[in-house]
C-alpha cells in the first residue's frame, strides 16, 4: 500500500530541527503482512527522547528509516502462521520483545534479547525482513517497529493485544517510557515498601519510575532535574521531595533527608556527574540503577574501594528488565486502577507537520510526551 511516513535520511543536523528537518514526510509503499507478519493502523506514536536522540546523532541508526518505537494501533490484517490477534485487536507496539527462543529470551529477559538485537541493529524487522520502501529503494525499520507512519507492518513479537476501552493515545506510551520506567523500579530494582528512592531527570521514563516507585509503596521519593518547571508534575505524580541537580550541596541533603542514603538511585540521564552523584547519595548495599543512554563511547567511572567496601550494585535495566507481554497488561491495570496516572504525561497530539517542531520542544524541555497522530 502507499501511505505517509515520517523517513530520517540524515542524522546530526542542527538545530532547530523546525528548521532543519530531520523528518522528511513521504509518500512510501508499504508491503505484507507476509508469513508471520502483522499490518496494524497506527492511531498514535510517541515522540520520544530517544527518538531525539536519534535525530541529534548521538545513537546511530541504518539510514534511511521510517522513525517511531512507541505505538498504539488496530491490527487490521494478519499473515499466514499468525496466532493470538486478529483484525480489529487494539495493540500496544513496542520494541521490547524478543526472539522467544533465545538464552536472555528463555531466562525472562527478552529486552536484551541477541537475535532481536542484531535486527534492530540492522534496521530490519524481528524477522530479518524489510517492507518499506520508497520510490523503489528500500527504507529501514526503527527498532522493527516504525510507527511515525500511518500503516506499520511487524511481527507479533513487537505487538501486545490490549483490551480497546484503552485510548490510544494513552496506550501508546506503555510501549516504551511506561515499560521502561515502571520496568525499572517494579523489575529490575524490585522497590518495597518503606524504601527510599531517587529519580534523576524528570522526562517521560522518569516521571513513570516516580509513579511505580509510589505505587510499589516507596515512602521517601526524591525527584531530581535541572529544571525547576518540571517539580510540580513530579509532586502531583507521586515526588515526596524535589532537589535541583545543581545545588552543590545535593548530597549531603539526600543524605541527611534518608539518615544515610535511598535505598535505589534511577538515573535517567547518563550524565557521568549526575551518576556519580547517585552513587554519592545512595546508602551502603544500597542500588543505583542507570536507565539512561548516552553516546556509544561515552564511559562512567566509580570509586572502586567504596564500591566494594560500601556492598553497592551499579547495574543497567534495558526496556524495564521485563517481559511486554507480561508487563503492560499489568501496568494498564495499576492505571485503571489510578495508580500509575501516564495519561498526566500526556502534552498534546501533534501531526506530520509539527514533527521535527516537536523535537525541538522535547529538548528545550516544554513538554513530556507529544503524540503524534499519523491521520490527522
């Protein structure tokens, strides 16, 4: 089919990306579903601050491709082989699955999934294969998701049936900073009651780890940004206290607020003072749990002796250190339920025209999550 979609064919350009235009919106063909394939109408995508990311160079990507990882749509056509959706399924598309068959698979932990690496590496789908193309020349997948388009043909593996009374609009950001950032706390750093946490930049991903770390009981929840304007959403969604990340005396003030430090630091921005900060803050056995992803050789460095005297655990959580499938019924639950409130991160729908604008806003931090609208 021919449909519009948003294809980057350069990385790195200046900003404003208004100006500049990362995004190009084109005309391309879209084919399939084939075996094992799913075509879905994407009625929402999330700009992200990867997707940002992307745009400014810092994470490489096979160019040219058809951008966006966090969806929400209508299956509206199923391939040969297919089980478990059919058209008319409400689903959340996210880059979080895996090849199901793998050791990292096997062991609960597809987010890091090899097989699924190296496709998205590669710009392909899960399955090795590519649909896109434009004027005759093939176009690469983001993630194998690609929904900055109207249409997105996928694998279900990248796909979770959802029940339809969801808005999409609000489904869309489970498919990445929800099953990220909840991921991060509920997963990866298991959070108890009575713990004490830190939550380092503000975003989308981190203000979701903010309403987990909340809704898993967490009785000191510290919200920390360079950005005053980001305080009250972080104290409506869950922050008990807010710090700016540049008062020079942040540590010794966590510290003392916590009688001796939280018990897990989420550090959202992979900035090297910012994580060594969070190791300053964080109590003795105590947790810093890094979410954020910088440039490909950029490198942390920690105290060694402290690291091992002082029994911490420095450690990564990928997509939330835990299976879609499993997960995102369960968080869309927790926000049924109004404890996990994503829908206040909501700021706005845009369409293709505001695209690249919209980037722009996502780093001059005036918004959260815009949802682009591919029919609008």
């Amino acid at each position: 089919m021919r449909m519009k979609a948003a294809v980057m064919f350069e990385q790195g350009l200046e900003q404003p990306f208004a100006v500049s235009k990362p995004f190009h919106i084109e005309n391309v063909d879209l084919d399939g579903p084939y075996q094992g394939e799913v075509l879905v109408e994407v009625r929402a995508a999330g700009v992200c601050h990867s997707d940002l990311s992307v745009a400014e160079g810092q994470r490489k990507r096979t160019l040219p491709v058809v951008g966006g990882h966090e969806g929400a749509g209508i299956v509206r056509e199923v391939g040969p082989g297919v089980v478990g959706l059919e058209p008319g399924d409400h689903v959340v598309m996210s880059a979080a699955g895996g090849c199901g068959q793998c050791r990292y698979c096997m062991a609960g932990r597809p987010g890091i999934c090899d097989r699924i690496g190296v496709s998205r590496s590669q710009g392909l789908l899960p399955n090795g294969e590519r649909r896109l193309s434009l004027n005759g020349e093939p176009l690469f997948h983001y993630s194998g998701v690609s929904c900055f388009a109207q249409y997105a043909v996928t694998t279900p593996g990248s796909l979770i049936k959802i029940d339809k009374d969801i808005p999409l609009d609000v489904a869309a950001i489970f498919g990445c900073a929800v099953v990220t950032g909840a991921g991060a706390v509920m997963n990866a750093a298991r959070v108890r009651p009575g713990d004490a946490v830190a939550v380092v930049g503000l975003g989308g991903v981190g203000l979701t780890s903010v309403m987990a770390a909340q809704a898993s009981g967490a009785s000191i929840i510290i919200g920390i940004d360079l950005l005053d304007s980001k305080f009250p959403i972080a104290k409506e969604v869950g922050c008990t206290h807010t710090f700016s990340g540049a008062d020079p005396d942040l540590v010794s003030k966590i510290r003392d607020l916590t009688h001796g430090g939280v018990d897990f630091a989420f550090e959202l921005t992979a900035n090297r003072h910012a994580v060594n900060s969070a190791f300053d803050y964080t109590r003795k056995a105590g947790e810093i749990v890094c979410v954020g992803v910088s440039r490909a050789d950029s490198r942390l460095d920690f105290p060694n002796t402290r690291l091992v005297s002082e029994d911490k655990v420095i450690r990564g959580a990928m997509l939330g250190s835990g299976v879609a499938e499993r997960d995102i019924p369960k968080y869309l639950n927790l926000f049924r339920d109004g404890n996990l409130p994503v829908d206040k991160l909501h700021s706005g729908s845009i369409t293709f025209d505001d695209l690249n604008e919209s980037l722009d806003h996502l780093h001059d931090a005036t918004v959260i999550r815009q949802m682009l609208d591919p029919h609008a």
